[in-house]
C-alpha cells in the first residue's frame, strides 16, 4: 500500500476498535460519543502531512554515459549487476546531477559536494565514480593484484554506516542464480578478482590481540555463518533476495570482510568508518599495514588515486568538524598526499545544504 491517506485510516480504525473491544461500554451511545472523541485531530494520532516533491529529471541511461562520454563498456555491465540490477521499471536512468557527479568526478577529476534532497540518489553520486575506477583499475590486475584501500566511506554515525553496508552487499557482492550477479560478472570479466570492502567501526569483530581474541573470533563467525543461513534459507522460501543482503556473506568467495583482522592483514578496497574509528586507528600500530599498503599502491603510479567520501557533510561544523579537518590532514600525510594533490578525490553530500553564500563560505 503505497496511499498514505489509507494507511493512516486505517491506523486510526486498528486503534479504535482495539479500545472498543478492551473496554467496551454496555451503551453503544457511549461507544460512539467516545470514538468521536477520539476521532478528533490529534487525540491518537496527528494527520499525515504531505510533501509533494518533483520528480528529478532523467538524463540518459549508465549505457548512454558510457557510449557519449567515451569511457570503458565495462562499467554499465557491472553496475547493471548490483548497483542497479533487477530494476522492475526497466533500464535506470540517471539523473541530472548523478550524470553531472559521475563526469566531474570520473572523467574530469574534480571534487564533488552533491546536495540534493532525500531520495536524489547522492548514493549513487559518490559510488560510481567509486566503482567506475575499479573496474578501469581491475582491467590490468591478475591473480596478485596489489591490496590497498582506494576509497574510505566517512560516517558520522554508526547506523548510516550500517545503511551503506546493504548497498555495497548488492553493488559488489551479489550473486544470482541466472548468472547476473556482480560476483557471476567479476568471475566471467575479471578472472575471479573482488572488489573487497569492509565495515571497520566499534562494532566490528573482534577488538584485541588476534591470537588471545582466536575464541571469540570463532564464536561471532559461527553466529554470523548461522545468520547468513537463515537469511539463505528465508530467502528460499518466500522469494526475497533482498534479505541477504542485511547479514554478511559468509560464502568462501565472498567480498566482503567482516572481521578486523582480515582488514588489518590485507586492506580492503572499500573501508567504511566513522570519524572517531579513524580517530583511533591512526594511532595504532595494528591497522598501520592498510595506511602503508594503500601509500605504496599510490606511489607506484600516478593515475591511482585515492578517493575520501563525506556524508553528511553539514554535521560537521563547530569543534567537531575542527577536530575532522585535522583528523583528515593526518591521514592524508600518513598516506603520503596534501589536500591539493591530484591523488586524492574528495566525494561529499548533504541533503541540507543550500546554494546560499553561506554555504560557499562554508565549502571554502
């Protein structure tokens, strides 16, 4: 039901029969004098208030970009597996701005803060420039290609990382069984390589020494290879693919690293944190291996870069954004890289931000 005047009628008429049927009175006058009591505005629930948006403007298929803009088929194959795949609607188009974000930032090379409304798909803006480079990249690896971290996805909670993690389980690591998958795409054009990707926040498996923590590590990999056999087995019964995508893939093929210890030994491509994890992982010796890795990858050639994505960009004002401003300095020098080097690509968004002045003074 898609009607929000129905949903919220049919709320109202759920809660009042339930107190009809609890407390009923011997009177139906009663009943009735009651509910129209309650039926009044704001009494058990505030009416919806409705926003009508416009739709956003279609601009051209990922096959379209690609052909126009001159760049490597490739990309509109594997984005069309996972990123965008089964779409009910037909070919995805993009829209203006993710058109515009995907040129500035894929082709031409420039910053990019996008800030569109809710539901613009900003997402996209920031991912596919993302995976357009891996798949350009990946054209060149073979079976020992070089572990680094090209992209770090920036949070400034937990729960919008949790989010993205959904996104990149079916941008990057779906499998289907006709043969469509991202993962079915990377065996057939990419001889078997992944492109890996990691939540590396509090909540990731397991905090400590790697030998002391073997137990415990065991213990969450059990619970979790249990999660990801009830979702496989839901997912058998009632058709919905797009619960395995809420637990992590437990299959030996997967891309995705759900532990720390498999991050700190080889670094993901794809590195989704908060500010205060990287806070934190900065100063340990423990994960200085994926800071290392990802600075020898961006030595040995120039045209690698290095791609930093804000979310929420605007949360970041005052002393905390002072203290991220920092925060990133140090980990652009431990990576070998000044704000102005043409290795390094900063990819924000914001559904807050206006074109104001105030905002450019912002920005600058």
């Amino acid at each position: 039901m898609n009607n929000p005047i129905e949903i919220y009628n049919d709320l109202l008429k759920v809660y009042l029969k339930y107190i009809n049927s609890g407390l009923p009175f011997s009177h139906d006058e009663l009943n009735a004098e009651r509910n129209a009591l309650l039926e009044e505005k704001g009494t058990i629930c505030q009416p919806p208030i409705i926003e009508l948006v416009p739709k956003y403007n279609e601009k051209a298929t990922l096959e379209q970009f690609c052909r126009d803009e001159n760049v490597l088929m490739d990309i509109n194959a594997f984005v069309n597996t996972g990123l965008f795949g089964q779409n009910i609607h037909g070919e995805r188009k993009l829209y203006d701005h993710q058109y515009k974000a995907l040129k500035d930032a894929f082709i031409d090379r420039k910053h990019i803060v996008v800030t569109t409304g809710t539901g613009s798909g900003k997402t996209e803006c920031f991912l596919l420039p993302i995976i357009s480079d891996l798949i350009t990249e990946s054209k060149n690896w073979d079976t020992n290609r070089p572990r680094a971290m090209r992209a770090m996805i920036l949070y400034p909670l937990n729960a919008l990382a949790e989010d993205q993690m959904i996104r990149l389980r079916k941008a990057l690591n779906s499998r289907r069984n006709d043969g469509t998958g991202a993962l079915d795409w990377l065996d057939s054009n990419r001889d078997g390589n992944r492109f890996y990707f990691g939540r590396y926040t509090g909540s990731t498996p397991v905090s400590g020494d790697k030998i002391k923590s073997r137990s415990k590590l065991n213990d969450e990999k059990k619970a979790l290879e249990q999660d990801w056999k009830a979702a496989k087995d839901a997912s058998n019964i009632n058709g919905n693919t797009e619960l395995l995508y809420h637990v992590p893939c437990m299959e030996d093929d997967s891309a995705e690293m759900w532990d720390r210890f498999s991050m700190q030994e080889n670094a993901p491509d794809i590195l989704i944190t908060n500010y205060s994890m990287l806070n934190i992982i900065l100063m340990r010796d423990m994960e200085a291996s994926i800071f290392e890795d990802t600075k020898r990858w961006l030595q040995e050639d120039k045209s690698h870069v290095f791609h930093l994505v804000i979310d929420e960009l605007h949360s970041y004002r005052g002393t905390a954004g002072t203290e991220v401003a920092y925060l990133i300095r140090i980990l652009l020098d431990r990576l070998g890289l000044t704000p102005d080097s043409p290795q390094v690509q900063f990819l924000a968004s914001s559904a807050s931000m206006e074109e104001t002045q105030q905002t450019f003074d912002y920005l600058i």
